[in-house]
C-alpha cells in the first residue's frame, strides 16, 4: 500500500498527527461548550453538539487511519533501505538551520552582555562567512567580506534603531 500523501509515508504520518491534535484540541473545546450549555433542555433535539460530535469522530478516525498507515509504510520503507548516508545527509541539511536558531536563542544574552552592536557584529560576520563558506569553501575574501558586511550590518542597526529611533538597545 502505498501512502496517500505524495507517495511519502513521513507526510502520511505527520498528517495524520495533525488530524488527531485537531481532533483532540475539538474535543477539548466540545467538552467546555457542552459544560456552558448543560442546563438547556432541547427535547426532541439530539443536542447542538451532535454534529460537532460527528464531525470530530470522523476527524479523528482518518487521522488514526492515516497515522497507521504512514507509520506502516516507514517502517516498511525503513527495513528495505538501511542507509546511514541519508540519516548523515539530512543531519547536515538541518545543522545550518538548527544552528541558526541556536545562536538566535544567544543574542539577547550577548547584546546585554558585550552590547548591541558588538554582538550583531560578530553574529552577522560569523553566519555571513558561513554561508559563503559553504557556497564557495574558505578563502580570505570570504573572511574579509564577512567582517566588511557584518561590521557594516552593526553600524546600521546602531546608527538606525539606537539613534535615529532611540530604542532603549543595550549599547
């Protein structure tokens, strides 16, 4: 059976976790509008909620459904090819990405503790000359433009939002 999404068991499977986090965050909203209208007496009436409730169940039972079968075709695409280059491939794919962020999460830390333009300096010469690294591998000119944009990038941000803007930056 092949994946109903793209023909790719990872896009099944985190589909159907989407489907079921949608149903259960339902669910929970269902259960305290249910709690706000329990005096309300609707003979005859199979409650406001009914078709909430039905739509929710179906909800639920497609992304248990696609849960499953994303989860077979992994681990059946995973017994057929075991390799350890595409696991090392996408570690690196991601490494920029997650080391980005990384150094994002450090920034207030380094603007209070060195200032603000001393940390964006060395926050944009380091990732400049990284991601000219990885398109053109090392040189000197990849160090000097990266010292030349990020020391031009710190300029900036000072000279714009610590005083044309007066931002209380720690400086």
């Amino acid at each position: 059976m092949t994946p109903p999404i793209e023909d790719s068991a990872r896009k099944t499977f985190a589909a159907g976790l989407l489907f079921l986090f949608m149903a259960g965050a339902g669910w929970l909203l269902l259960r305290h509008s249910i709690a706000l209208f329990s005096g309300n007496q609707m003979p005859g009436d199979p409650g406001p909620f009914f078709l909430s409730q039905l739509c929710l169940i179906i909800l639920a039972t497609v992304g248990f459904v696609l849960l499953v079968i994303g989860a077979w075709s992994w681990a059946r695409d995973a017994q057929r090819h075991r390799h350890t280059g595409a696991i090392v491939a996408m570690l690196r794919e991601w490494s920029l990405s997650a080391g980005f962020v990384l150094t994002l999460l450090t920034m207030p830390a380094a603007m209070r503790l060195l200032g603000t333009p001393a940390a964006v300096a060395l926050f944009s010469i380091f990732w400049i000359y990284v991601l000219l690294v990885s398109i053109s591998g090392h040189s000197w000119r990849n160090l000097i433009e990266a010292a030349a944009f990020g020391t031009a990038t710190a300029a900036f941000i000072h000279l714009f939002f610590v005083r044309l803007l007066t931002l209380p930056l720690p400086v």
